[in-house]
C-alpha cells in the first residue's frame, strides 16, 4: 500500500494509477469509493464522470509540487494538461481533513 505524504505527515493511503491503468470511469469509480487517494499518472485529461460525491483535484509537476488546485464535482472534466505529471483526486470524506495549498510539496511512499 501507498501513502501520500505532506511534510512527513500521511495525508491519506493512495492509489497510484498509469496511464492506461483502470482509465475507464466505472473502475475508477470503485477505487475512488475506499476512500483512498487516486494519483495518475501521466494522465493528459481527468473527468469526473460517474463519481457520486465531490472531489478534491490536485495537478503536480515531475516533483510532485502542487501546481493546481480545484472542487471537482460529480460528472465534470477536470481539465486538460500535457505539461501535468499526475493528478491527485482526494475524495470529499478525506479532503475535509487535509490542507494542501499551491506550492506544497506532496511525497509518495509504498
């Protein structure tokens, strides 16, 4: 298991996700609901298609620095980006509990 991480603090276990892998919604979906991070990467285009419940989105740099941040709500496209390295999708039961701003830096650790 993963583990996202600000400041040597676990913000929520994760789920790392490459491009290709369960990109369908309906997969996505079922991940999305164990209340766990979603972090994809090099995903170009993020939707929120058939999602139930809002969704805090995160857009990072190679680094991992947060370059972006946004409410995505059920059945929206997030965005397009060919410049993002991955996306952070935090579910709206965990993004209540986390403060994450533009500039932090995020870590993953298995």
């Amino acid at each position: 298991m993963s583990w996202l991480l600000k400041d040597a603090t676990v913000l929520s276990s994760a789920l790392i996700l490459g491009s290709g892998m369960h990109s369908w919604p309906l997969a996505r979906r079922k991940l999305f609901e164990q209340e766990q991070a979603l972090i994809l990467n090099q995903h170009r285009f993020i939707t929120s298609f058939f999602l139930r419940n809002d969704s805090l989105l995160m857009k990072c740099d190679e680094s991992m620095v947060v370059v972006s941040l946004s409410r995505l709500k059920p059945n929206r496209i997030g965005g397009v980006s060919f410049k993002t390295a991955c996306w952070v999708l935090i579910p709206s039961q965990i993004a209540g509990h986390v403060e994450v701003h533009i500039g932090d830096q995020l870590e993953i650790k298995n």
